[in-house]
C-alpha cells in the first residue's frame, strides 16, 4: 500500500527558532499534499494545500509567511514553522493524494510532534 | 463539502458489532461518503468510502441510507485495537482536500 512518512517524528526547539518538518510519498507521486495541524483534544485542521512546482495555497487565518511550505519533487514537501512561539506547539500531519490510491487516493503521515519552549 | 455530523462519544464491548452513525443531510450526488480514523498520537487512516451502495471491506462496512442522508460504519467485531477517533466526511471522489469535524470518540471496553 502507499506509505506517507514524516521526519521527524517529534522535535524540540527553542522560542525563535525555525524547524523543518519533511513529508515524503515513499512510493507513490503525489499530485498534491497536504499540510494539517491538530492541537490536543481538536479535530485536524487543513493549513495549507501544496501542489509540485507550485507556490502552497494556505487556508484563511494561516500566516504563509510563517508557515513556509516548499513542494520541490512528486514525492517531497516540506513545512518549515519560522520563529517558533509556544503557541505553534502542535502536532502537525501530512497527507498526499494519487489517483492510483485505490478510489480513495488519499494517505496520512504518522504526524511530528512539535514542543517549543 | 457537505456538513457532517456525528455522535460526541460512544462506548462498545470488545467483540461486539459497533456501529457508528453520520448524519449528511446536505450532501450533493457527486459527494461520496469517507469514513477515517485516528488512533492517539497517529495519522488519520482510511477505513471506507461510497456513494450510494452499501460497503465492505477487511476493516468495516458502510450502510449509506437510499435518500442518502445518513450512514452508518459498522465494524463487525470491535477489538481494543479499534479505540480511535471516527470521522465521517463528505466529498467529491476527486477532491483530496478533507474538513474534519470533531468526529465520534469511539472507546472499545473489554
């Protein structure tokens, strides 16, 4: 079956620092992925849609500019949190689509856990 | 996509059949039925989907209502290994962008 991974799988930074969290489509191209963030006790929350070759469309009330998402290959994109706060702790999930998925074309990450302290 | 709404919580006994409501009232004709799950701490996985007919698979089956208004996920044997969040979404067959709702909790008790 198609296999979406993250690296890494928790991380642990410092108030302003930038961390990068990978998603990669391990045998599978995918057409899109996406980037989710769920903070504990909520629901999954759509954050921004990220095409190959294409600059990210973010969902209202994300800041792009703090959340930069790169999409540089079928199989890799990648969610940089800049100048973590606090606040941007959270468990961040990506999802990548093919058409070759069995009807439902859709597969998840197993999640990064981000602390910032 | 169309609203889904689903119980908060719900409890079921090991090895019994639990079935698990979704309310999609609004739902157009090209919008198909997903049912996803998420175990703590995991990404969410796919468990069904359809349109119209009824489901089945290895992990569950899916009752969709003729007037298509409800459904129903039915997992035949529930085991501790299906203590997870259920979520029910609606949307068309193409569209990979997914709107998660607070989903039913779903605890198995042995």
């Amino acid at each position: 079956g198609a296999v979406v991974s993250q690296h890494p799988s928790w991380v642990i930074c410092k108030s302003g620092t930038s961390v990068k969290i990978e998603c990669r489509s391990l045998d599978f191209q995918a057409t899109t992925m996406f980037w989710y963030r769920q903070f504990p006790k909520q629901s999954l929350m759509l954050m921004a849609t990220s095409n190959e070759g294409s600059k990210a469309t973010y969902e209202q009330g994300v800041e792009k500019d703090k959340f930069l998402i790169n999409h540089a290959s079928l199989t890799l994109s990648t969610l940089t949190v800049t100048s973590a706060h606090p606040e941007d702790s959270s468990f961040y999930i990506c999802s990548a689509s093919t058409i070759a998925g069995g009807g439902h074309g859709q597969f998840f990450g197993p999640g990064t856990r981000l602390t910032v302290l | 996509d169309a609203k889904t709404t689903q119980p908060p919580s719900m409890d079921c006994a090991e090895g019994r059949a639990a079935n698990l409501p979704c309310n999609h009232s609004t739902i157009s004709g090209n919008e198909y039925v997903y049912w996803y799950r998420q175990i703590h701490s995991q990404g969410p996985q796919y468990i069904i989907h359809g349109l119209k007919n009824n489901e089945t698979n290895e992990m569950a089956s899916l009752i969709i209502t003729e007037d298509r208004k409800s459904s129903t996920l039915i997992l035949p044997h529930a085991t501790l290994r299906d203590t997870a969040v259920y979520y029910c979404i609606a949307r068309p067959l193409n569209d990979y962008k997914l709107s998660f709702g607070a989903g039913t909790t779903v605890t198995v008790r042995a």
